[in-house]
C-alpha cells in the first residue's frame, strides 16, 4: 500500500492516512510467480486444496496483465505456469513419489 497523493502526511493522523494499492510492489512481480502460485502448484501435485492461495491470486492478478489462475475455475493456467513461474510443473514434476 502507497499513500493518495496531495495528503499532508506530517498533520493528518496516521488513522486517517489514504491509501492505494502499490501495483509495482514486488509481491506482484516476484512473489506471486515465485511464490503463491508454486504453493498453489504444489497443492495440486499433492492433492491438497488451496483456496485461499487461489482466492489471492485471483485478487493480484486482476491488477496484472499476466492470468495464473482461471477466475472461474480455480485452476492453474498451464500455459502461463510451466513458462513464467517457478512452480515445480515447469519442471516435470507432477506426482510425489
């Protein structure tokens, strides 16, 4: 989160501050590949739901251009995680064994 410009930050009280959603943040730009998104893919290699790690991406991602997460199905975009993300699918790994 940022500041709206035009507040006097030095008299307003910090309660009252506005504030806006930092879109160049580096939780949009690394952590969401590099981290939600392989949680995500690991709960699907492990069969375990993760619905509020979809929920956040969701959320991100309509600030993005990039799309991780089908908004109406919940799953990963294959196309976009095996080629911009780190998540362990990229790689070949798809079953614990």
């Amino acid at each position: 989160m940022m500041p709206v410009e035009g507040q006097d930050l030095k008299s307003t009280p910090k309660g009252d501050v506005l504030v806006k959603l930092n879109l160049k943040a580096r939780f949009f730009w690394e952590d969401m590949p590099y981290g939600l998104v392989i949680l995500k893919d690991i709960g699907n290699i492990v069969g375990v739901s993760t619905p509020n790690i979809t929920r956040n991406i969701i959320f991100h991602q309509r600030h993005m251009p990039v799309k991780y997460v089908n908004e109406s199905t919940g799953e990963l975009n294959r196309d976009i995680v095996t080629t911009k993300t780190g998540a362990p699918s990229a790689y070949g790994i798809t079953t614990i064994e």
